[in-house]
C-alpha cells in the first residue's frame, strides 16, 4: 500500500513503485489495463478486492505493467470514461460480492500520457466476503506473494467467534489511537474524551449496510452525547455525522458519527474533570437512544457496547456529597482507560444490568469501588 493519504498520491509515487521494485504482496496489486467488463476481468476485479478485504486492506492499480508481481512501467490509462467505469466498479462490489463491501474508495492519479486508477480498499469488519459468480462461491485472500483461494481450515477460523472477536478488537484498537491522535471526522476539543462505540453483530458478519436515503432522518436523531438540543447535521459518504456546535478555533465538544454498516462512534469531551453524574447521564441515555434507531434502520444485534476514556491523565472525577464524604476530585492516573465490551440483544432487553459492570469499571479507575447508582434491585438512576 502506498504510504500517503488517497488525494495526495502523485505520479512520482507511482514511478517510485518501479523503482524501488515494489512487488506484489499483502497489500498491493498491479494490472495494466481496465478490462471489457467481461467474466474474467469481473472475476480478477472481485478476487483482488476481496482479498484485501479479507486481510489487511490495501491497493489495487490500474494502470501498471507487472511481470511475476514485479512493476515495470506505467501504461497509463487512456481515453477512458471514469464515471461508467466506476459506477461498474462499484455495481460488481455492492452486488456480486458476498457479504457486500462499503463504496470503494477510488481516485484517477493523472500522469503523462494519461491517468491512473488506484482503488484502495480497507480491512472488513465483515470479512470473509465472496464472490458470487459461480456455484462455489470462492473466498480470498492474501500473502507476501499475493492473493490465494482461502481452504477449508482458514474459512472455518474466519467464521469463528474468535475471529469475529480479534476483528472487533483489531478494529476498536483502531479507532481509540484515531481519537487520541485526532483522527476523527471532525475536530473536538482538548480534554478528557468519553468514547462509546456500539457495534451490531450484523455489521461484523452479516455484511448488510443501511439505506441513507431511507433512514438518513432517523439517524439524525442521534444527538452527540449530552446534547440534546441544537446540534448539526451532515450526510457523508460513509455515513451521518451529528456533532454539536463547532466553537471559534473549529472543535466542537461532541460527536456522534454513524457508519453505513451501523456501527456508531460518538465522542463527548470533558475539559478540567470528568463529572461522574454527566458521564453516567451521557452514556445511559445514548445507548438507549440508538438502540431503537439502529433497528429501525435495519442494523439488527445482538450489540456490543465498547467504553473507552481517552487522554484521561490527570483528568480529575468529581462526586457530588451525596455520593461520599464532600465533592471529591481524584486524578486518573492512567490516559487511556479501555473497558471490556458488554452485550445487549437489543432495544428491548433491559439496560442497567448490562451498563452496570461498565460503569463500575469507570468508577474503580479513579479508586471508587464502584458507581453508587444503583438501587438494591439493580435499577439505575441519575
């Protein structure tokens, strides 16, 4: 994969592949030409995607002559229509590959003599996809020397539990280093970051993705986290993005961004210290806000429930007296606090039993023994 953000890949970069003879691996792949869109083109199109789909990611160009998965030369793209050629493209992911993948992420690099087409593909979460032209429907996959058909054992491991768990951890790894970094798709600002991310099963293994034209008004009504009221609304092309007002140096203080596979991110930022009631308050109400949304949209459980405290040090939690001896302030000691998921079936089944051991693992970060909103039978209240 070329080490630089899709819009900033230039000629040189590709000519820096043949140079340094980058060869074929895990995460890049040569063709010379955008075929007729007859079966063998499709068919080499659709291995190659999904097997960077299955593995890693990485990027597919259109454009380069490889001899035994070494790149030789540029042989540019010429007289070619991007828009049919990419509505194809994007028919044969979305329709002939099982689970479907997201929209491709695509871009035409202009170099002399014409263009190249670089396609670059992430890692699923779905994974394994396969490809539905025939009657075995193969799945693929990749190596240091390029993609193969996955066997027996390998597709067997990928349908297991403890694949879809290593992906989900993988995945939520990810993310907490994109928040803790600012890699988020908009800016926030500085502070203790309350991260809650709620993952449908469906969207790990089922591959089904949420219509935006139909729903696109109902996710919009999953307000950043402790923001009820005024908040801004914008269709992207992985999904709707709600945040709240955006402040004169361009961060806002919440977000709550929903994928087209329907697993939501939303972030809150506490700024000085983490109030232990808001916290609680936030995290409460929004899960039981999108939970009922999410099924409504089509994106079915069970959920998992991912907590996470981000650039936490010295962050102070603060306790109202009736909770203990005064309002107390004790510093986190740690910046990142990353809780183990919980799983609920769905909008339906109650709530408090399942957020319980979360919260408790909130308060036993900054030394409590655990939240003190829960009754004797179990039932929380703000």
């Amino acid at each position: 994969m070329i080490d630089k953000p899709m819009q900033e890949v230039r000629f040189e970069d590709l000519q820096q592949l043949i140079d340094e003879q980058v060869r074929e691996d895990r995460r890049i792949e040569y063709k010379r030409e955008v075929g007729d869109g007859k079966d063998k083109f499709k068919f080499d199109f659709l291995a190659a995607i999904s097997s960077f789909a299955n593995t890693e990611g990485g990027d597919l160009l259109y454009g380069m002559r490889a001899q035994d998965g070494m790149p030789l030369e540029i042989c540019p793209l010429q007289d070619l229509v991007e828009d049919p050629v990419l509505l194809k493209l994007e028919s044969w992911a979305r329709t002939t590959l099982d689970p479907r993948l997201p929209p491709l992420n695509t871009r035409f690099v202009p170099v002399p003599g014409g263009k190249i087409l670089l396609i670059r593909v992430a890692k699923s979460l779905a994974a394994p996809h396969r490809i539905k032209m025939n009657e075995s429907g193969p799945f693929y996959a990749r190596t240091s020397s390029g993609k193969y058909p996955m066997d027996t054992a390998e597709l067997r491991a990928a349908f297991t539990g403890d694949a879809l768990a290593e992906r989900l951890q993988a995945w939520r790894n990810e993310r907490i280093t994109a928040v803790h970094r600012h890699h988020v798709p908009i800016q926030v600002e500085l502070g203790c970051k309350l991260v809650l991310h709620l993952v449908p099963r469906g969207s790990l293994g089922a591959g089904g993705e949420i219509d935006l034209r139909l729903h696109a008004d109902r996710l919009g009504q999953l307000h950043p986290m402790g923001r009820d009221g005024l908040q801004h609304t914008s269709i992207r092309l992985d999904g709707v993005l709600n945040h709240s007002t955006i402040s004169a140096n361009g961060r806002c203080f919440a977000y709550t961004h929903v994928l087209r596979s329907g697993i939501v991110e939303a972030v809150s930022v506490f700024q000085g210290h983490l109030q232990s009631v808001r916290m609680e308050r936030h995290l409460m109400h929004a899960v039981r806000n999108m939970l009922p949304v999410l099924e409504q949209a089509g994106a079915m459980g069970p959920y998992t429930i991912l907590i996470a405290l981000v650039g936490a040090h010295g962050c102070e939690f603060t306790v109202p007296s009736a909770f203990g001896p005064g309002f107390t302030s004790t510093p986190c000691p740690n910046e990142l606090v990353v809780l183990p998921g919980a799983e609920v079936g769905g909008a339906d089944e109650p709530l408090d039993s399942v957020m319980r051991p979360l919260l408790d693992r909130i308060w036993n970060s900054f030394g409590y023994a655990g939240s003190p909103s829960f009754s004797d039978d179990g039932r929380w209240s703000s």
